[in-house]
C-alpha cells in the first residue's frame, strides 16, 4: 500500500492542482480569479509532463557529460539511463510560452473590461448588458443620478 | 439557477477528479526507467542528438535543431500576443463622439 501511494502519489498532487483550476475557471465570478485558476490548471498540466520524463536512479540533467562527450561516435556507450528523458522538457518550455502569451492577452482584455464596465464581476457584468440590450439606462449610470 | 451553481460546478469538478484518480491505476510509476515514455523514442535522442546537432545540450538541440520549425512558431505565438496587446493596450486618438 505504502508503495502504491509513493509509486502514484505525483498524479494525485496534480489532480488536486486541477481540481482547484478548473473549480475556480467554473465557480468563481470575478475575472481575475477564473485567470488565476487557468494558470493553476496549465501548471498541473505542465508539471504532470515534466513527471513523465524524471527516471529514478542516478539520472541527472539532459545534458552531455564530458566524460561522454567523447564517446558520442560510440553510441552503445552512452547510458540512457543516465539521463533524463528530454522530450517532455522540451515540449514544456512550448506550452510555458503559450501560456504566458494567453496570460498576456487576457490580462489586457481584462484592463479593456474594467475600464469600460467599472467592474470585473462576471454577474454585475451581465445585469449591464442586459440593461443595455434592453435600452434601460445601466444600474452604475442609474445610481449615479 | 444562479444559487444552484456553485454546488453544480463543485460536483463536476469532484467527479472529474474523482475519474482522473481512477485513470492514474494504469499510469507508470513514478521515476520508472523503464515507462513508455523513457523507452519510446527519448533513448535515439540521447545517443544520437550530441552527434547530429554537435549540442550538449540535449534539450536546446531538440528545441532549435529537431523542432526549430515548431520553435519559429512559438516566437509567432509570442509575437501575435504582443501585437494584440499593443492594439488592446494603446491609447485610441479619435475624434469625440457626439454622445461622451
């Protein structure tokens, strides 16, 4: 049992990051925070990845040690299990890199929102524009009267 | 509706959890040299990326030298971000409507 649990438990941790991600992009109402939580659910994405690649044993950093860089013509030298598997941390740095440009857009739609809104209440949002779609002064104009 | 929806989202989210934790019984162990992913294709990597691309490092070869395309689209990726910022972000000179 204590090995099943020390063989498994990395996927629980990220399970529970998502869980928490997509609990706050579903449940909460204010813009930020549902931001907030697609960053949490890319993260336990990314770091599931990045466990996909770790090899118990002696394995450190992809990259070549100078005592193989000699043998890199002799290819039955290198040990593979000396290294760790590099595709995942590869793939990783392209989703790091969507994600911060995601990141990037939303937060500046957000900025266009809040000034144009004066609020980032997902629900206060939608009484607006119902007021709006249905040619009624909004509720912010109204109690400024 | 709007009071039933927390609770709504709170059972999805625990049943999609709950679901994920049952798929993780079929997942390799955690470090395990021998799993799917380690002994696919990441060995020829290893043996053969220092002797193809002259890189140490194995992960900027694969990222510059194998999948340099894939990386020319990331900095696309980048570039269209920073540009739509720029357009959301700057400040609009027009001329005054007659309503503001």
């Amino acid at each position: 049992m204590t090995e099943y649990f020390l063989a498994k438990y990395n996927f629980w941790i990220y399970v529970v990051l998502m869980m928490i991600g997509l609990y706050a992009m579903m449940g909460k109402r204010n813009l930020v925070k549902k931001l907030i939580g697609m960053n949490i659910f890319q993260t336990s994405i990314i770091l599931l990845f990045v466990s996909a690649g770790v090899k118990k044993g002696g394995a450190t950093v992809p990259i070549l040690r100078h005592s193989d860089y000699g043998s890199v013509h002799a290819e039955h030298l290198i040990r593979v299990a000396d290294y760790l598997n590099p595709l995942p941390h590869v793939l990783m740095l392209t989703a790091i890199v969507v994600s911060i440009a995601t990141t990037g857009v939303a937060l500046a739609t957000l900025i266009l929102i809040y000034k144009r809104y004066n609020t980032l209440e997902e629900d206060e949002i939608m009484a607006i524009r119902k007021d709006i779609r249905s040619y009624k002064t909004p509720r912010i104009l109204r109690s400024k009267d | 509706m709007r009071k039933w929806f927390k609770p709504i989202s709170l059972a999805t989210v625990i049943l999609t959890g709950m679901l994920l934790i049952y798929g993780t019984h079929d997942m390799p162990s955690w470090g395990d040299p021998n799993s799917p992913a380690n002994r696919h294709i990441s060995p020829r990597y290893i043996t053969e990326a220092t002797r193809k691309t002259a890189t140490p490092n194995i992960v900027s070869a694969v990222l510059g030298d194998y999948r340099s395309y894939d990386t020319l689209g990331e900095s696309a990726v980048i570039f269209t971000a920073s540009i739509s910022c720029l357009f959301l972000l700057r400040r609009i000179r027009r001329q005054r409507n007659h309503d503001d």
